[in-house]
C-alpha cells in the first residue's frame, strides 16, 4: 500500500532537508516511507469514516425524496436504482482503495458520485412540483465541498465544489425549461453565485488549514526520527490563529535545539559552535597524521542588494539553496557552517594548498552558473573565498587558520569579489 502514495509535498518542498538526513545517516527513503505510511493509515481512517457518512446518507436522501413525492411508484423506482448504483459504486471504490491504497486524487470519483446522486435525488423530489428542493444540492455541496477539502486536499475539494454548482444550476434550469418550477434563469444564477462565493471562501480555509496541519505533521515526523535541519516547514504553520502559535513555539524549540548540537536553523549548516568542534577536531587530527588543513572563508557578493531589492524572505531563499550547493560540493568530511548572514565557511581536512583551490573555484564556478531565487526568476550571485592552509604543527591551530582565511577573504574582495584569494601558509 505504501508504494501508491505519492512522497508527502511538504517534504519534497523542504528547502534544508537535501543533505540534513545525510549528515544524521538517515537515507531519504527511510524517511520517505516512514511519511507514506503516515499519509496511508491517515487516508484509510478518514476514508473509512465518511464511508458510514455516505451510505446513511444516501438513504436517508432516498427516503426523503420519495415521502416528499407521497410514495410515487415511478419516483420509488426511480430512487432505488439511483441509490443502489451509487452505494454499489462507492463501497466498491472505497474497499478498493483500503486494501490497496492510493493517493487524495483518487478520491475524485467520489466526490463526483456524491454530487451526482444529490442532484439526481434533488431532480426527482422537485419533478412532484416541490421546487424548494433542489435546494438541496447547495445544502450538500456547502458541507461536502469543505469536508472533502479538510480531508483530501484542494484538488478533491474544487471537483466537488464544481460538480454541485454544475448540479444545481443544470437542474433548475432544465425543469424551470419544462414548466416543472418556475424559476428565473436570473434568480438562479445568482443563487449560484452568492452560493458559490461562500462556499469557495470556506472551502479554501479549509484546504489551507490542511495544508497547514500537513506542514506541521512533516516537520513533527522529521524531528521524530531525528531530523531537525527542516525549520522551513514551519513557516506552513504560521498566522495568527492556534497554528501560528504552535508553530512559532515549534521554531523556538527548533533554534535552541540547534544552537545546542551545533546546527543552523535556517539552512542546516552547522552553526559556529559546530565549526568551531569540527575545526578543532579537523586540526588535532592533522597534527597526529602530519597532514593538512584546509579552510575557505565565503561570503556572498552583495548580498544585503539581494534583501533590499527582493526582501529577506528571498534573501534566506538564498541562503538555503547557496547552503545546498555548498554541501552538494563539499565531500562527506568536509564541514559547511553558516556563521550569520551570509558568512560561511569550510573546513576541508587533508586538504593542501592544490586541493583547497580546486574545491574553491569549482564552488564558485557552479554558484555562478546556477539558478537562484523562486522559479521563473533568476537572481544572480557571485562569491567572494579567501582559502587559508596549515601543514605544520604551528599553523594547525583554529584560531590562526580562521585568521588567515579572513585576511583572503578581504583580499578577495578589495581584488574585485567573485574571485579566490588565499596564503599557503597560516601565520597568524
């Protein structure tokens, strides 16, 4: 069942998860499933209950529409076969669907099936002359559009809402065209359309608070399996409601919860103090080996023009998809971290003057040649590196590589920006 779901949308809009999971051993697919299996036990359950919902009231809606014909034999007939077709259609389609599994899209047939059988059951009781009841089908329609919203998602949620105006304007017009009710093709349009206009605000609430919870479900069921290099997701949560408020606790616990195993919140880098372990760390192992240390000191070039020009929303979009490029560059030993802003730096362990270029100006070349910003638009950005070397014992040492480095760095820039300056040797 799991492998007909679609990967939960919210995850693969996660914008610091690329190499998250990877620095946690956590494989994508893992994770991947975990959520899939989630999404199917969630869909199983609430399909289940409005099977219930269904078949009572569907035959509830039969009963009605034949007392309100006063037991017409033709109208009986009529809404027996109507009803036993749909309850046939729909439990097939729903046991279906529970021992194998799908996706919100496939719930479109029944969202189609309840307007159809509304509208047919609405058609017969208002052929005895009883118009008001083709009312009916915007009653159902105002609970059913919303309701399979809430469940389903925007997709299911837009056909039922079409599928019961198409249903309401379709029937009143064609019985008002054969003399059965006697209402104005006006007086129905604008029913439709104040109806319409009510429910298609409510009905997208409540597509956005699914969004919302689906948003908050991910990031819970990241941090549950470890994961936290994923604060992005919360901003699904954010308003000024209830989900705006856990959302905003959520991220609270999320910064003091990377601050304290050394994690940027925003972009999944380590942070200073996890530079500042794995410098040292890098640096202790290099003097045991007699190895080298490399470091590359990055800013991006003009980057508070990006943030005034676009905003800081688009500047922290920056800086995760720079981060992503950064850690799809590096090597698996190498350590990423954001300092603040748009400073970071990377430690490339047995790494000698050579090595350190190479990495610099492959990073700067691919940050060149990339795409940033939202899609369907283009910001460019160039980097500035100053790369610093420690071979001996003397020049292994954070502080004076962390020195070095920075010097380059201003090198670089007073040298023009996008360019790599560096010395071969941490003298700090």
């Amino acid at each position: 069942m799991a492998d007909s779901f679609q990967t939960d949308p919210f995850l693969r809009s996660s914008k610091t998860l690329h190499r998250s999971t990877q620095e946690l051993t956590l494989q994508m697919a893992e994770l991947d499933a975990a959520l899939t299996r989630e999404e199917s036990s969630r869909f199983q359950q609430v399909l289940a209950g409005q099977e219930k919902v269904r078949v009572v009231g569907a035959i509830g809606l039969a009963i009605v529409s034949v007392f309100v014909r006063g037991g017409s034999l033709s109208a009986l007939a009529i809404t027996v076969a109507v009803t036993g077709v749909y309850l046939f259609m729909t439990l097939r389609m729903s046991t279906a669907a529970l021992k194998q599994g799908s996706s919100r899209r496939d719930v479109i047939p029944l969202a189609i099936a309840d307007a159809a059988l509304v509208t047919a059951l609405s058609a017969v009781a208002a052929m005895g002359g009883e118009e008001e009841t083709i009312q009916w089908i915007l009653l159902a329609g105002a609970v059913a559009a919303p309701a399979i919203a809430y469940a389903f998602g925007a997709g299911p949620g837009i056909v039922s809402f079409v599928m019961f105006g198409v249903g309401y304007v379709a029937t009143d017009l064609l019985l008002a065209g054969l003399h059965i009710t006697r209402a104005e093709p006006l007086r129905i349009v604008a029913t439709a359309a104040l109806w319409g206009g009510i429910v298609w605000a409510f009905m997208r609430y409540m597509t956005e608070v699914r969004e919302r919870l689906d948003s908050l479900r991910t990031y819970a069921k990241l941090a549950e399996v470890g994961d936290i290099g994923t604060s992005d997701l919360l901003e699904g949560g954010s308003g000024p409601d209830d989900f705006g408020l856990i959302a905003g606790s959520l991220q609270k616990v999320h910064a003091r919860l990377s601050e304290q195993i050394g994690s940027d919140s925003l972009t999944g880098c380590s942070n200073r103090r996890g530079l500042e372990r794995g410098l040292l760390i890098a640096c202790r192992l290099a003097k045991r080996r007699r190895s080298a240390v490399a470091i590359a000191a990055i800013d991006i070039d003009f980057f508070k023009q990006i943030n005034d020009s676009r905003g800081h929303p688009e500047g922290d979009r920056v800086l995760r998809q720079l981060a992503t490029i950064m850690r799809s560059t590096a090597r698996d030993t190498d350590t990423v971290a954001r300092l603040g802003g748009d400073e970071f730096v990377v430690v490339l362990p047995d790494s000698d003057w050579r090595g350190a270029q190479i990495f610099a100006e492959r990073l700067r070349s691919t940050v060149q040649g990339a795409s940033f910003g939202p899609p369907g638009t283009s910001i460019p950005v160039t980097l500035s590196i100053g790369i610093a070397v420690g071979e001996t014992a003397d020049e292994l040492e954070p502080d004076k590589l962390m020195t070095a480095a920075d010097d380059a760095l201003y090198e670089a820039k007073e040298g023009g920006r996008d360019r790599i300056a560096g010395t071969r040797r941490a003298t700090g």
